[in-house]
C-alpha cells in the first residue's frame, strides 16, 4: 500500500555552436564542417537517455502528482483494510492523478500524531484521517490547519478542529435499527434477558453513538442494560473472554452487543462453546466476509454493517473536489447495512456486500 508514483515531463535541449575561422585553408574548413556534421549527429542520437535524467530530476521538484496520506488507526482491524482499499481504488478508478501512503498507527494516539508529523513534514497535498480517538484528532487537525493542507475525516469524528469534510457512518441510528430487530426477534420467539454492551472506547464519538443508539432500542423494548465493559485490544480473544464473564455474572443474559467486527466473532465463539446459543443472542456493528457467514450459519442473529470501502471512496472524492478548487459537502453521511438470515443471500445485499464493504484493493 506504500506506493509511489510520479509523472511529468521534461525535454533537455541541448544546443551545440561550432565555429570555423575564416582563415583556414579550404581543406581544413572542409575538415571542420564534416566534424560539426558529425557531432550534431551524435547528438541528435542521444535525446533517449537525456530526457530521462531530465524527467527524473522535475517529477521530484516539481509536485503535480498529488499526494494523500490516509492516517488510520490500525490495519490490523479489516475495517481500516477495507477503508483504505475503498480510497485507493477510487484513486484508480477515477484516473487521479494522485498516490496514497496508508500510515498504520496501531491503534495508538501518539503514533497517529507522528504519523501526521511525518506526512507533514513530506509536504502531501491532502490528509484522510480515520482517528484514533476523538480527543487526539484536534492537535493532527491543527498541524495541518497551520501547514495549510486540507483534512477529510473518514469515520469516528473528532472534538474539535478545522477540517473540510467528514464520511461519516449515523451509528446511533444503524446500532438503533440493529437493536429493534434483534429484540423484536426475540420477543417473537420467546426469547427473554438483560441485554450487555462490549463497546470500543468510549472516547471515540462513533462508539458513544452506538453505545446510545443500542440503548435507545433496549428502552422501546422495555429491556435492561446489565453491564457494558470498553475493549482495548479489538481482538476475538478479548471479547471471548468479557462474553464468558457477562454469562457467568448474568446468569438473566439475554443479548450481547459487540461493537466491532473482529470482537464479535469472539463473542460468538464464547456463546456457542458455553452451548447458549438459543438463549444468548449475539449482534454485532461492522462486518467482514466471515461475519456474514456466521449469519448465515444462523450463530449470529443480525449485524449493522458499515460500509468502508464506500467511506473511501467518497473521501477521494471530497479530496478531488478541494483539488479542483470546488467545496464539498462538509459532512456525509453512509447508511449501515442491516444483514440478517433472512437477507444475506439478497442479490442486491451481496452486491453492496462485494462493493462497498469489503473489496480487493486494485492497487496491489
């Protein structure tokens, strides 16, 4: 993903003036004019390898090949993979005259900051940041306010600061439609409990809105939130182990949220070795290609899933747009995908499925 490309071009002239003096002999002059023939004619020979050193030297110094930095928080979660293929194939497939750099932060606030220190200080053009944290993401914004680079915002959301657009998924409303399926689908089927949340941190505004939404529909179902415990690593492990705990605690547990795709899996897997999958209900927020088979196996109910790889892309676009001088929308919004057994094998589900949330990336 740490791709480099330029392209401009250059063309050398190199301009050779011979003299002959006058006072020569007529064989001497003879003599001269045929040794100027021949050596514009070595000279005309050579323009191959000239106008290459030549082109090498401007695309350095020159720039027209635009250049964007995706700071992401860690590419060790596929939804940060899939977010970054969504930008660089848009870069692709649009013809953009652009490279991209996918900085990893490893989910660490003062990697991202040194991160967008670095991009800075390499003088890119445009800065997509899906932040670490919400709280972290103003002192970036205001590096790259002071450098005079724009900043498109791709998920989470920050505090405060000045940036230009922000792709942004309503997560209190997919986490809230989520929520009153899974809970519909259990009060249709007999199904009763306290309800848990393992949430990502609450830090981040994206997770505080899914935390909310979640409860909103626990609310309308006159539901009970027992417990909820914030996740560090976003691993399978980690969640595996808060499932088991909740179970053992809350012998009442009913349904179990998880709000990231890895971690959900863990859950499930937690659910199905205590054999309570028909009394613990597991949903989850965000997808990949193994979430969805989990649905169709019938061991996870229901995911709300986000859409990265489109996030991407309408970043890119965002991008071009302050390229060409125009103004974009300051902030847009991409639906969730409600998946569920009944679903899933939708043609038009697999299509946005394959598309917008989990694509190959073009560029490898």
């Amino acid at each position: 993903m740490k791709k480099k490309l330029v392209a401009l071009l250059c063309v050398g002239a190199l301009a050779l003036s011979l003299t002959a003096c006058t006072e020569k002999s007529d064989q001497a002059a003879a003599e001269a004019e045929t040794q100027d023939t021949t050596e514009a004619a070595d000279a005309s020979d050579a323009p191959e390898e000239t106008d290459t050193q030549g082109t090498e030297d401007v695309q350095e110094s020159s720039g027209g090949t635009k250049q964007i930095a995706y700071l992401t928080p860690g590419l060790d979660l596929p939804f940060w993979r899939y977010l970054a293929n969504g930008i660089e194939n848009e870069v692709i497939d649009s013809g953009m005259d652009a490279t991209v750099q996918v900085y990893d932060s490893n989910n660490s606030s003062e990697i991202q900051l040194q991160n967008a220190q670095d991009a800075i200080a390499k003088q890119v053009d445009m800065i997509i940041i899906s932040p670490t944290d919400s709280s972290s993401c103003p002192a970036v914004l205001a590096m790259a306010e002071d450098a005079e680079i724009p900043v498109v915002i791709a998920d989470i959301g920050t505090d405060s600061g000045k940036y230009d657009a922000f792709i942004v998924t309503p997560n209190a409303e997919g986490s809230q439609e989520l929520g009153e399926y899974v809970l519909q689908y259990m009060k249709d089927n007999g199904i009763a409990g306290t309800a848990a949340q393992i949430t990502g941190s609450l830090a981040r505004n994206n997770i505080k809105a899914r935390y909310e939404g979640f409860n909103a529909a626990l609310e309308k179902f006159n539901v009970e939130l027992a417990d909820y415990t914030q996740m560090s690593q976003f691993t399978r492990a980690e969640a595996e182990g808060f499932t088991q705990d909740l179970m053992t605690t809350y012998g009442d547990l009913g349904v179990v949220f998880v709000h990231m795709d890895e971690p959900t899996l863990g859950a499930v897997k937690a659910v199905q070795n205590a054999d309570k999958g028909d009394s613990v209900i597991v949903c989850g927020f965000d997808g990949t290609p193994e979430t969805v088979q989990e649905i169709e196996a019938g061991r996870l109910l229901a995911a709300a899933i986000q859409q990265p790889a489109l996030m991407g892309k309408l970043a890119v676009q965002a991008a071009s747009q302050i390229f060409n001088g125009e103004t974009p929308e300051e902030q847009i919004d991409v639906p969730t995908l409600l998946v569920t057994a009944e679903n899933c094998g939708d043609e038009e589900v697999v299509k946005q499925l394959q598309e917008n949330v989990f694509p190959e990336s073009k560029a490898k």
